[in-house]
C-alpha cells in the first residue's frame, strides 16, 4: 500500500506551526496595532471620573441657584475664612504646576518643594473650611436650621472630602520625591491636573454661593 504524504506547510509569513498560532509580526503595514499606552488610559479615566464630579457639583450648584428666590432664608453672612481659604487654594495651583515643570525636567528637589508646598496650603485650606464652619454656627446660635445652611455644609464637606484624597496622593508624589529620589513626570502630571480641578471647582462653587 502505498503511503499518502502530507502536503508540507508553507512557510510562509503568518503561518503557524502544528497548533501553536502564528506569530504577531507587526511594523510591516500589515494588522499593526498601536501598543497600550497606560498613561492615555489613566489621564481618560481621570476626564472621565472629573466629568463625573462636575455632574455632580453642577446638580448641587443648580439645586441651589433654584431657591435664589428665597434668600431671606440666608441666615448668614459668608465668613471671611472661607474667602481666605479660597484664594490659597488658587494659589496651591502655583507650587504643584512649579512641580509638574520640575518632574518633566526630571529634578526630584524641584518636585518635593512643589509637592511640599501644595500639600501645607491644601492641609490649611481644609482647616480654614472647618474654621468657617465654626463661624457659621455661632452666627446662628439658637436660629432654626436653614436651606443654605445645609448646602453650604454639603457643598463644602463633598469637595473638603475629595480634596482630601487628592492631599494623600500628593503625599504620596512627596514621599517617592524625597525618600524614594525618584520621579514619574506622568504620576505627577495626574496630580496636577486633579488639584487644579478643584481650585478651579472650588473658586466657581465659591462664587455661585454668594450670588443673591
């Protein structure tokens, strides 16, 4: 009986070997795909969760502006504190963008100083919040409990809470600039881009509060 041979496999480009598959051989114009960029994906995550943010701040901000009509419910007069505390959260801006420039031009120093003096503003920014807090509530000892009273509490309190999540990575950013003596230009970058967020955010809630 004669033996029937196997048609040989090409060995062409693109052809695998028994069951293994063929091997990816990109550059050449054929099917190449761009690799993973894991800083892209991070900064779109970030857009996309601040756009999350602005969403929810723009429906507290409206929710707000919706009873303008009623502000001899404004039980109280905008304490000084809180206009101090939003011009150093502006200011904060300054430090961490010096630190951005200082990490892209890859000098740890430049980086921790920056870091450094973002995270003592952010720190007494949130104190100044509290501070303002306390002064409200002497203003109104033994006053009944106001509509603008609740949502300058909320307003504050929701951006107090993320501003401390962008302090521990900012911490964090100081920690690997000063102990660790190394520096990711992009980590930073992401930092930047967070905090001035929400100075930004801050100075416009800020603003739409003493509309009357």
């Amino acid at each position: 009986m004669t033996k029937l041979k196997t048609p040989a496999r090409p060995q062409g480009r693109g052809v695998g070997e028994g069951n293994v598959p063929p091997r990816y051989r990109g550059g050449d114009g054929e099917g190449h795909e761009q690799p993973f960029d894991r800083f892209q994906a991070a900064r779109l995550g970030l857009y996309i969760f601040l756009g999350a943010i602005t969403t929810m701040f723009g429906a507290l901000a409206v929710l707000y502006l919706l009873r303008t009509p009623a502000r001899a419910e404004f039980a109280f007069q905008m304490p000084k504190l809180a206009w101090f505390s939003t011009a150093l959260i502006l200011l904060s801006s300054i430090p961490c963008q010096m630190a951005l420039n200082a990490a892209r031009a890859d000098q740890p120093r430049g980086v921790w100083r920056g870091m450094l003096l973002t995270l003592m503003l952010g720190a007494l920014f949130l104190a100044l919040q509290l501070g303002s807090w306390g002064e409200i509530a002497r203003q109104l000892q033994g006053a009944p409990a106001h509509f603008f009273t609740a949502m300058f509490y909320v307003i504050s309190a929701t951006h107090g809470l993320h501003l401390l999540g962008g302090l521990v990575f900012v911490a964090i950013l100081l920690y690997q600039a000063q102990v660790a003596q190394r520096v990711n230009s992009q980590s930073v970058e992401l930092g930047a881009i967070y905090w001035h967020f929400l100075g930004a955010l801050w100075a416009a809630l800020f603003g739409v509060m003493l509309i009357k």
